[in-house]
C-alpha cells in the first residue's frame, strides 16, 4: 500500500484499507492488529469467489479481487455515483461521521478509530 502514497487518486478515488487477518497466528505470525472478523470476511470472500483455499488477496475492488495491481496497472473504476463520506474531531475526543451516498440510498457503516499507539 505505501507504493500508493504518489498516486494522485488517492483520497479521491482510491481509499486504502487494510484488514488484518488472524489465520497465520497458528504458525507464529501473529499480527497485533488481527482480528477474527476480518478473517471472517475472507472466509465470505472465499466462498463467493468459489474458491477452495483461504488466502489473502492483494487488493479487492468493488469486491472482486484486482490481480492486476502488480504490473503497475491502472485500478479499475465504476461508472456508478460514489458518495462522500465526512469526519470531523473534537478535541474532547467525539467523532462525527456522515455519509451521502451518490445515489440518495441508504447504506449501513460502522467507523472504529483509534489512537497510534493505544
């Protein structure tokens, strides 16, 4: 992810995430940021892309995994109307969070923030 730090997209069109997975503690490599419901989601992934092995892709788009991000590749994009999510902090540590879809549907999210180092 850090070889997007240069991409003028990013922020706009791009917006990395990244889930740590916990299915490789059992052989020693444990991540401190893994959690079971991230795992679970490559599970679904796993399922709906009929796979036969658990793994973690390199990028998913859209759901769909991008295997093409290696060759340096443009990521693909959508024609459909993206929304904009706003964020704003106090400094009595209260976070707001609002979403307006592109489409004027209503979707369900949830946000976690933490502090680095916390």
């Amino acid at each position: 992810m850090s070889g997007l730090k240069s991409n003028r997209d990013l922020w706009k069109k791009i917006i990395p995430v990244a889930f740590h997975v916990d299915y490789c503690d059992h052989f020693g490599w444990r991540d401190r940021f893994a959690k079971p419901e991230f795992t679970s989601r490559q599970q679904r992934y796993a399922a709906a892309w009929g796979g036969d092995s658990l793994y973690t892709p390199g990028f998913v788009v859209n759901g769909k995994e991008w295997r093409d991000w290696f060759g340096g590749n443009v990521t693909p994009t959508s024609s459909a109307k993206v929304g904009v999510l706003r964020v704003s902090f106090s400094k009595r540590r209260k976070t707001q969070c609002q979403f307006c879809s592109g489409d004027n549907t209503t979707r369900g999210f949830s946000v976690e923030c933490r502090i680095a180092g916390e």
